[in-house]
C-alpha cells in the first residue's frame, strides 16, 4: 500500500506575466494553490534563461506560499546558499547538473529547505534510487527542460508508477512524486494515478484566471486519488 499524499497545486510562474507579478501570485493564492513554482534556468543547462535568487527575495515579503526553487543549472551547489538566503522553503537540483549528489543535497538540507532531486524525461529512474533517502520530493519532468508550453511526454506515466513502487518497496513512501511539464485538466487524474500528489502547471494555470483555473485542476487531479496505487 502506498501512502495517499493530499494534492499540490503549484503554478509555474514561467508563465506567469511578469509585468505585474504580484497580481499574478495573489490570484494564485485565491485559487487555493499551495506552491508557487520558480523555474532558474542559467542558459547552459537548458537553453534559456530565466530568473535569480534576488526574484525569489522580492517574491519572499509578499506571499506564504511555499517557494519551490526549481535549479535548472549547471553546478547548482553554487547557488543554494543564495537562493536558501533568499527565501527559498524547497529546492530541487537535477541528477544530470551536478558530480556530487550527496554532497549537493545535503548541502540542502544544512540551509534549512527542503530537499528535491530531479530527473529528466530518458533519464534512468535507477540514477536517483541511491539518494531519495536524503530527499523530500523528486520531482520527475514530464517535458525536456528549458520552456514552457510543451507537450506532455507519456512515459512519464510508467516512470512515476516505478518510482512509486521503489518508494513502497523500501519504506520510502513519505516521498512524494513532483511532475512538471505540460500537466492540464486532460491528465491530472491519470498523472495522481501513477503515483504523483505535487503538479505543477504553467500554461495550464496562466492560459487562464488562476481563480479558477488552479481549483478546475485540483478538482481532476482528485478524481484519481481514489485509484492511486
């Protein structure tokens, strides 16, 4: 049996208009989401570039939303103490940005947040099996990382169901299963099936008034709570 996680919405502010932030994170709060989800990207690990730890500071002061600092980078271990500084509660470093793994969580969890290892699409699940232990979330990308709006890639479905069983196989089961990419109404349901209680959406949530938009998506992630593994 698995441990059932309530449901987490956590719109990703790449999608958000930056223009008028604030608007966009209160709209985010009257929806009823718990996260807000900050994509970094440095333009060599992903071809893009985002934002830095000093949004992550502005964003701090004006909201209790969790901030789930998503690093996109290359050596991410650089970078924690700023973004933790910054007011960072969760980040999250992908298995393919840095050498030491271990190291770079831990180095997490010294600064007070919590901890996400992260893995992309064709990236083998047993890359992380060592190292969940030390974490509070993995967070499994649905697209290949770098921008928004892409499609969702089903085998994500398969991977989350294996990870899922790993986590109940070896008494991991307070782990939750994070999924980013192209997650909307069309696969919510199918996506807490295979094992996921944390979505974050950004086209999904902007592409309308979060007001209800984030409720529409909470309410077809839930229908698959009761099928769940």
């Amino acid at each position: 049996m698995s441990m059932n996680h309530p449901i987490r919405i956590a719109p990703s502010l790449l999608s958000a208009n930056f223009a008028r932030l604030e608007e966009e994170v209160r709209c985010c709060e009257h929806g009823g989401a718990e996260i807000l989800h900050i994509d970094v990207m440095d333009g060599h690990f992903v071809p893009n570039i985002t934002v830095g730890a000093l949004v992550v500071e502005a964003l701090r002061p004006i909201t209790t939303l969790v901030l789930d600092c998503h690093l996109m980078i290359t050596e991410p271990e650089r970078y924690i103490e700023a973004f933790a500084e910054a007011g960072a509660d969760w980040i999250s470093v992908h298995v393919e940005a840095t050498r030491h793994l271990h190291r770079t969580l831990s180095l997490i969890r010294a600064c007070g947040s919590r901890v996400g290892v992260v893995l992309n699409p064709v990236t083998p699940l047993v890359s992380v099996f060592d190292a969940v232990e030390y974490c509070d979330f993995v967070l499994l990308m649905s697209v290949n990382p770098g921008f928004g709006g892409q499609a969702f890639i089903p085998s994500f479905f398969r991977r989350a169901r294996e990870l899922r069983a790993f986590l109940n196989r070896n008494r991991l089961e307070h782990i939750e299963i994070e999924v980013d990419g192209g997650v909307g109404l069309e696969n919510a349901e199918e996506i807490v099936r295979a094992g996921a209680s944390i979505l974050v959406s950004g086209s999904g949530v902007f592409r309308g008034n979060p007001r209800e938009t984030i409720p529409a998506l909470r309410r077809a992630a839930e229908r698959g709570l009761t099928l769940a593994l």
